[in-house]
C-alpha cells in the first residue's frame, strides 16, 4: 500500500482520537500518504476525503469525541453503496483503509475488502463487545466516568442510607457494569449475560441494610432494562427502601481518555499500518494478554464475547 485512510464510525469512544493520531503519524513515518476520511462511511460516500499531516493530528491525544466525526450511514450497507465506496477510494488512489469503530463498522471494512480495498478494524467502543481483543478503546475511560459517578452517589446515599440504582450502557455486553461494580463496590450488579430474581435482589438488599451497611448499589447495564423499572419491582419487594435511579447516558462516552486507552489507541493505531504495510487485510485489531492481535473480521463479528463470570462472583463475594 501506498496511500491509506482512516475514519471513525458508529458510536464515537474516548480514544479515538488517539488512535487517529497514531495511524497518521505511523503512516507517515513508514512512507505513506495518509487520508482523513470525514463523517464516517457517509463522508466516504460523499467524497469527503483530505489529506493528513502531522500537525493536522496535533493537540488531539487527550481530547475525547473524534476529530473525524461520525455517522451512521444507511447506504453503505447496500451493495451498490459499498461499491460506490470502494470506487471513490480507487478514483484517489487510496488502497488501505482503516476503519475504527464497532461491529457494524468492521462489517462495512469486510464488505469493502471484498470490493478489493484492503481493510484493518480497531476497536472504538466504550462497550467492550468485541470479540478476539480483551479491550475496547474507550471502554477503560467509560469505566472511570461511571465510577466517578458512584463515588459522588456513595456520599449522598449514605447520609440517607438510601440504596442507588445506576443505569449504565450495554446493550448485549455487561463490561461496564461489570467493571464499574466491581471497582465501585456495587452490591448488585445486572448484566444481560447474567439470570437474575428480583426477589434474591431485594432480599440480598434487605440482608445488608440489617447487617448494618448504609447503603447499597445496583448497577444496571441497559441491556437488562431500564434502571426505573428495576427500582420499582424492588419498591413492590422492599417497600421501606427508597431507591434513586440515575441514568448515567452519553456522559459515559465523553471526557479525556484514560492513559490506558490513549496507550491502546496508539499501539493499535500504529499495529494496524504495519498490517497493512506487510500485505494484510480484513482483519481487526486487537490486544489479548498484553499482545497485539489481527484477527480475521469475519471471525471476530460472529463471535460473542465471553462473559467473565469468575470476575463477576468476585465482585459479589466481596460486596457482601
Ligand atoms: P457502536 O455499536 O459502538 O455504535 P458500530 O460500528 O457497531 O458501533 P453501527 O451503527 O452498527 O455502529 O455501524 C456503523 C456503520 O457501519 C453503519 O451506519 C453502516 O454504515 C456500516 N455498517 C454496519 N453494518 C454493516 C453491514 N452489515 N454492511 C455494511 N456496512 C455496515
């Protein structure tokens, strides 16, 4: 490859910014000419391609969102679309691509390598769902948010001895809640992996409150249902304790990166030129037990990832 580019798609994650920086300045370093691709597979439809320098990815390392911005876009999923893409690239002269984002994104790079582009994926979500990589980017900052959100609940829900319901994201992957419950000390964590009664639920609660904790967390991943719902099948159980919802939302995916995800971003940002330059292509990036990984795309997107139950028992036992 002579010329590649690079854009960001789905939903944005702290770190990607980094991992922006890292492609293009890797891509320089190695000889390339390095194109921005702007909105995502949309920008690339409309043609809003520019080329990168240096200086154009200066000052970015700590901020979150994305420089290139982000979209979702309808017609890169139809043939046509993907053809079109494929096209524009070519017309430019740009046979590499790097597309950083989440599943639906590394779909899109393996329908454009079958156009002929030469494609590599990097993980930027916060949602840690990505198969055949332990870490997400974003994923560790989004943690910190939500356990930074807790402190600040801890506080006021003990001096009423009130127990707080914190709804987080995951939609089919329970990471977030997992780690920020673990990390928070949350009594009661609910993930879609993971079965749950709402009877043992209140009656865990009930059991703390006697055994004289003052207060008491549970962490909801979106993928369960919303926290207001969980707050009042547990009112209908423990009707004494009075529960406060908060919905963490879109702040989960703002704010500076974590050193951990600007380290992520920039090891993979640069793992994913160098597959390139040596002739790789449709395969994802990744990190499994510190080394970085290029797995085949289609592997990763129909593969779940595992849910780590020993992880999750650790985080029970210890919030008795
Ligand atoms: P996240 O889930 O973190 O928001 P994502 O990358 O999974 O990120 P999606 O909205 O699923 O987000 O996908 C982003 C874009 O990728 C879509 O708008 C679409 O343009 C493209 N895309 C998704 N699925 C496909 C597919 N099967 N074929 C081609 N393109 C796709």
């Amino acid at each position: 490859v002579k010329k590649i580019a690079v854009l960001t798609s789905g939903g944005d994650s702290q770190g990607m910014n980094a991992a922006v920086r890292a492609v293009v300045r890797s891509g320089l370093y190695f000889g390339l000419e390095v194109y921005g691709v702007q909105r995502g597979y949309q920008g690339l439809l409309n043609n809003d391609i520019f080329p990168m320098d240096l200086r154009s990815v200066g000052d970015i390392i700590h901020r979150g969102g994305t420089v290139l911005q982000s979209a979702r876009c309808k017609e890169f999923r139809t043939l046509e679309g993907q053809q079109k893409g494929a096209q524009i690239l070519r017309d430019r002269g740009i046979d590499g691509l790097i597309v950083i984002g989440g599943d639906g994104s590394y779909q899109g790079a393996n329908k454009l390598s079958q156009q002929g582009i030469n494609t590599m994926g990097l993980p930027g979500t916060i949602d840690n769902d990505i198969s055949f990589t332990d870490h997400t980017i974003g994923f560790d900052t989004a943690v910190s948010v939500v356990v930074d959100a807790i402190n600040k609940l801890r506080d006021t829900m003990s001096s009423h001895e009130r127990s707080s319901i914190v709804e987080v994201m995951g939609r089919h992957c329970g990471d977030i809640a997992l780690h920020a419950g673990l990390a928070s000390g949350a009594e009661t964590i609910l993930v879609p992996e993971v079965e749950f009664n709402m009877d043992e639920v209140a009656e865990r609660m009930k059991q703390n409150f006697a055994h004289g904790k003052r207060h008491s967390i549970i962490i909801v991943a979106e993928g369960v249902g919303k926290g207001e719902d969980v707050a009042a099948e547990l009112v209908k159980r423990f009707p004494t304790n009075d529960p406060r919802v908060t919905v963490l939302g879109h702040i989960q995916r703002g704010g500076t990166p974590t050193a951990f995800d600007r380290n992520l971003a920039s090891r993979l940002g640069d793992f994913a030129v160098r597959q390139l330059i040596e002739g790789q292509s449709d395969k994802a990036c990744g990190i499994i037990k510190g080394e970085l990984v290029a797995t085949d795309i289609n592997t990763v997107v129909s593969t779940k990832k595992p849910f780590n139950m020993d992880l999750y028992e650790l985080a029970l036992r210890l919030s008795q």
